[in-house]
C-alpha cells in the first residue's frame, strides 16, 4: 500500500460553542473532540498526521505532546479550507502517496471508513475522493452532483443550489481522499473570488473536474460519522453517540450494563466480564475493573484500578484509587487520590480517605476520615475516627500496626504510631506512640451531679 498522511483542520476557533476554550479540544467520552479524528487517521495507517492550528495553538499542541507521529503547521489567519491545506505543505515536505483530509471536530467518524475511502479511492486511482452521507435533511450542506457515470462533476453550496439541486440528498462531508502530487501542484491554485474572500477545498475538486481527472464520492454507511459539532448541543448528541458504541463494546465483552443509555463510560475504561453496572454511573479516566464486579447506582469512578469481585455501593466516589479483590465500598463513601486497599477490606458509609494504604482485612465501616495513614493487616476502625493529619501548615504520617482495634471516637493526632495487637478506646485522643500489645486510653475524668436537673426546673 502506498504511504499515507493526513491533514486534521482544527485552526479555527467556534464561536458558537460560546467558550473561551477552542472547540476542538472540548471533551467527548472522555477525549477531547479533536483526539477521536485523529486516532481515525492513526488506525487508519497515517504517519505522519499534520494538525493545523490557529486559535490557542499551544493547547491544541499540548494535547499531543510526546506524539512521533504529530506534526503541526500554524494558519495565522483563517482564510478556508484551502487556505488551511496549503498551510500544512510544508509539514509534508518530501512527502508522496495518499492524503487524508479531515475536519477536527468529526469526533464520530471511525477508522474503518477511512479504510474504506482510502481504498476506494486506490482501487479507482482517483485523483480526489470525497466522503459523503445520505441525509434525510441536507438543509445547509452543500450537494454533491454527479455526473452520467457516478463521478463527482462538483459540489455545490446550499445558497447556490437551484430547486433541483436542492433535492440532492447526497452531501459533502469535508473529508477527502487526495493524490500527493495532485494535491501539492493544485492547491495554490484555487481563488477566492467569492463574497467570503477565503479559498475553498471544494475549487479543488472543481479545478480536478475542468483537468478531467478522476473524482469520486463514496457515501458513509452511517450519516452520523460526518456530523461536525459547533455547539453545546451537537457536543451532547456526539457524546451520545460515542457512549452508545462504548457501551455496546462492553456488552458484547461480557460486561451487564442495566440501562445502558443511563450510564456514562468514556473511552479507554477496562471493564472484566461478569461485572455488572447499574444505571447513573460515570466511569472515566483509564479506569480498570476485575472480573465479576457489582456497581451499584451513581457511582462515580475516575482514574481507578479495581480488582475482581469488588463491591462499590451506592453513591459512593472514588478517584484514583487502588482496590484489591474482595473489597466493598459505601454506600455514599469518598476514596481520594492515593488510596490503596488490600483484598477483602471494607470501607462504609459516610467514610473518607486521602493517600492511605491499608492491609488485607481491615475494615472502617461508616462516619470516619482517613487521610495520609498506613494501616496494617485485620485493623478494625471505629465510628467516628479521624486521622489528625494536618497542623495548618504541613501534613503528617500515622501508622497503625497488624490486628489493632481502634475505638469509636478516636482522634489520632500525627505523627503518632499505634503499635501491633494494641487497643486504643473509645473517645481517646492519641498524642504520643502507643507501644504494641497495649491498651490507650485518655479521657477526662466523668463527673456525676446528681439532682441537678431538678434544680434547673422552673
């Protein structure tokens, strides 16, 4: 197969997302919107991928630092479609076979109709190979016109289509398949002799008809592939979209989703089979789960990796966290970034932990804050217990050792050390270690009145 690039126009800024951040990099399932484009191009074969930015073009870059197969060509002013192509030639320097040129804001289209345009478009040795849809509404789209044959005679605009042409429903999706030498000797020779005053990719095309050369449209199987977001709401349809294809992937991996429309996966999420998901859940961020996982309702998961047969009840948040097998969690419990937990522990209801590491075994059932503590094997926190990591200005260590009870209401003031097999009980604030084997206890001496009450009475 002959070597292929791909052009990826995303220099303007979309005016009718109403943001103060570039529309192509709004997020889509987890990506943001021009990554989907882009990872088409690359499974389609592409290297190298030439993106051509404008409007905030250091962030645009940034969302693919470290990428060999990323180059970048700057359209200072956005003058069309040609414009932006002739822009990215120099990036393509030495470069010949085929190009792909894609919109950065088709966050549906997939890689396998690339492959099917790219050949077609071979197998026809057409000089321009355009992508088009069938549309039961083309209103606004321009028309693809064909001639006796089935070739593309031209592509005319929806304010320049007659009634006739109007009723085309075959209609130009801006993705192109291109010639390397056609396209590199003609693109500077399209104008811009129109009320615009910007160069259009469609005179390409044109100007390829009037050297009666090959041009060809092959229609997209399915129309929702070339749709182009340019506002929140086409944002929320595409997401849509996407989420339904996740989550169809994950059904057919073995994964049970209970109401698949009501549960939000991105992209890039591992689920095991046999796991089961019920409605209201996000999960996001590279997530990986085990096998054989329950997942009740409006869970939130970000950035987590989650062993085999864990439970995760209702409500509950976690981010970027470490599960082991075995391990339940909530309802309504907050695992903060940095949380490790070994196999069979238990963390309830109404509990929160930040950057802890806890042993096989142990458990802190409901109405308790753990945060920057190393917790051993078999521990069993109390109702009530807060790890004291903070003095204002720094944070602090506590370590609790194997098979230590502590008590409900306990406050463990770091940096302070609970040794081994130790009890600590309740309502005990913990200031100095606790030796292993030990009983801590500090409470300030009960003080009965008796009959005081009845003095109070009016």
């Amino acid at each position: 197969m002959k070597s292929l690039a791909s052009i990826v126009l995303a220099a303007g800024k979309g005016t009718r997302m109403k943001s103060g951040l570039i529309k192509v990099l709004h997020p889509v399932a987890g990506l943001p919107m021009i990554s989907w484009p882009v990872t088409a191009a690359r499974d389609a074969g592409s290297d190298p991928i030439v993106l051509v930015i404008g409007h905030q073009a250091n962030a645009v870059q940034g969302a693919f630092r470290g990428a060999a197969d990323i180059r970048c060509a700057m359209q200072e002013e956005q003058l069309g479609t040609g414009h932006a192509v002739a822009c990215a030639l120099d990036a393509l320097s030495g470069f010949r076979g085929t190009v792909l040129i894609l919109c950065g804001d088709t966050p549906l289209l997939r890689p396998e109709t690339l492959k099917n345009l790219l050949a077609f478009h071979l197998d026809n040795s057409a000089a321009v190979t355009v992508l088009t849809a069938l549309m039961d509404d083309p209103y606004g789209y321009g028309r693809i016109v064909r001639d006796a044959s089935g070739r593309v005679s031209r592509i005319v605009e929806q304010k320049d289509a007659d009634p006739e042409e109007q009723e085309i429903r075959e209609i130009n999706s801006g993705i192109y398949c291109m010639d390397s030498d056609f396209l590199f000797s003609n693109i500077n020779g399209i104008g811009n002799d129109n009320a615009q005053g910007e160069y259009y990719l469609t005179d390409l095309l044109a100007l390829a008809v009037r050297k009666e050369l090959t041009c060809l449209a092959l229609q997209a199987v399915d129309a929702d592939e070339i749709m182009g977001v340019n506002d929140r709401a086409q944002l929320a349809r595409a997401g849509r979209i996407l989420r339904r294809r996740i989550n169809r992937e994950h059904m057919l991996n073995g994964v049970t989703l209970i109401d698949p429309d009501h549960t939000y996966i991105d992209h890039g999420v591992t689920i095991g089979c046999d796991t089961t998901i019920h409605p209201g859940c996000r999960i996001e961020g590279g997530t990986v789960i085990g096998d054989g996982c329950l997942i009740d309702g409006n869970v939130s998961i970000s950035g987590c990796r989650i062993g085999d047969d864990c439970h995760i009840k209702a409500a509950s948040v976690l981010e970027e966290s470490e599960l082991g097998e075995n391990v339940a969690i909530g309802p309504m419990a907050h695992l903060r970034p940095g949380t490790t937990l070994g196999s069979g522990v238990k963390i309830g209801n109404f509990v929160e932990t930040k950057k802890i590491v806890m042993g096989a075994g142990s458990k802190a059932s409901h109405l308790t804050y753990l945060g920057d503590a190393e917790i051993g094997r078999d521990v069993n926190i109390g109702c009530g217990t807060i790890t004291c990591n903070y003095d204002g200005v720094n944070k602090h260590r506590t370590v609790i050792g194997d098979d230590v009870f502590i008590g409900s209401d306990v406050q463990l003031v770091a940096p302070v050390t609970v040794g081994r097999n130790s009890l600590v009980a309740a309502g005990t604030t913990v200031t100095t270690d606790v030796p292993p084997d030990s009983l801590a206890i500090s409470r300030v001496p009960q003080v009965n009145k008796e009959g005081w009450r009845l003095k109070k009475k009016p």
